[in-house]
C-alpha cells in the first residue's frame, strides 16, 4: 500500500539575525526582557559556531509557518548569510515563550536529518469511517527523513480516503520523493513503526443492535 504524495515547498524564508557579544543566562535574560530579542546559535559544517540574536517579533511570526520547522533557511547577519535548519527550539515552559533557537548549518551536497510533518488528509471521506463504523487514531504526527536539503520536502501527505476498517498504516506505506529515505526504515523491518490505523470500537455494532433490539416479556412469575 503506497499512500499519499510528497509536497515540495516552494516557499522561502531569511532569517535576519544579529552579532551577539555578551554571553551567560544574565546577557541572554537581558536581552529577552530589554531589547525583545531571542539569543540563538548558527554552528555545524565544521566552522566555529555563532552566537546571534533575534527580534522576537520576527521569529514569532516565522514560527507560526509549519514549513519553517522542516525548510532550508537562509540566516542573515553582519553582512552573511549562510543556510541553515531549525535544529531545536526552546520556549518557557510556562508561557511558551521562545527562549533560545539553535540553528545548525547545512551544505548542499550532504544529507540532513530533519523531522517532517504528516498532513492527514480526507479523514472525513475515509471509506473505514464511513462504511466500516471505525475510528482513526495517529501514533505519529511526523517522521525523520535523510535527504539532500534539495530535495527537503515540506510535508508527506497520508491520504485517507480508501484507508479500509481494521487497517493499520506503516512508515513503509508511504510514499516518498526521490532520493529522500525514511530514518527508522534503515536500521530495519522492526522500525517500520505504525502512523496511523482504523479500528472499529469493541462491541459497538453490537452494543447498536442490542439497544434496538425489542426487550422480551417477563415470564409469569418472574415478576416481583
């Protein structure tokens, strides 16, 4: 079963980025509360890494894009720009706030590891959910790809529609561009870990046809 396409982004996207000198949890809390910046780091491809700062605004607004978490970015500062992918993010654990972002630096003739959403489509028109009575559940809501940053697609598609009752779907199931590959699916068959499946409620079709189904007489003497 092959479900689903691969969607490659067209979009783009440059982040504009500062030098940042000062260092240590004091410097970088001055920054968030005084200067609405977020500190944030380039390293990676064998050059000394590069402390940078961000205005909160801008990356707040980038982050609300789902392409900007799996998509080659252009970083720019002190009149640079190198390419890059967002590595790790990290937000207040309270108010969610970003707290710092590490950015690690791609070269365009080698692999990268990146993790990209699955995009769940037509659940509504699922033939398992509509004919069959069942009901979908996800175990995973994206899935690490191998891929030149060329190739990088900006989501996999799971199309539903003909996704029958009792069925489960495997990361094998998918269908992937050419030349990028499935992480797990390398280190073997026990890794073709589960997405998503249709599974009919235990006793629900019965349980219906008990509830309509008509209540027999008491026989005599059974009565209180």
């Amino acid at each position: 079963m092959i479900i689903g396409e691969n969607i490659m982004s067209d979009a783009s996207f440059v982040v504009n980025a500062e030098l940042r000198a000062d260092q240590g949890k004091g410097a970088s809390r001055r920054l968030r509360l005084l200067e609405k910046k977020v500190p944030a780091i380039i390293y990676g491809a064998g050059k000394d890494p590069i402390s940078l700062s961000l205005k909160e605004n801008e990356i707040k607004k980038s982050l609300e894009n789902e392409a900007f978490y799996s998509h080659v970015l252009t970083i720019e500062f002190d009149g640079k720009s190198e390419t890059a992918i967002l590595k790790d993010l990290q937000r207040h654990p309270a108010r969610g706030d970003v707290m710092h972002a590490d950015f690690l630096r791609v070269d365009m003739d080698k692999e990268i590891h990146v993790n990209v959403p699955l995009h769940f489509t037509n659940e509504d028109a699922c033939v398992g959910v509509k004919l069959g009575g069942g009901k979908i559940s996800h175990q995973q809501t994206d899935a690490e790809v191998i891929c030149l940053p060329g190739n990088l697609p900006a989501f996999i598609e799971v199309d539903m529609t003909e996704v029958e009752a009792e069925t489960i779907i495997h990361l094998s199931d998918l269908k992937l561009p050419e030349g990028v590959k499935l992480a797990a699916l390398l280190q073997g068959a026990d890794h073709d870990l589960p997405i998503c499946s249709v599974h009919t409620p235990k006793g629900g079709a019965d349980d219906e046809e008990e509830e309509g189904a008509p209540v027999a007489p008491a026989a005599e003497g059974d009565a209180e």
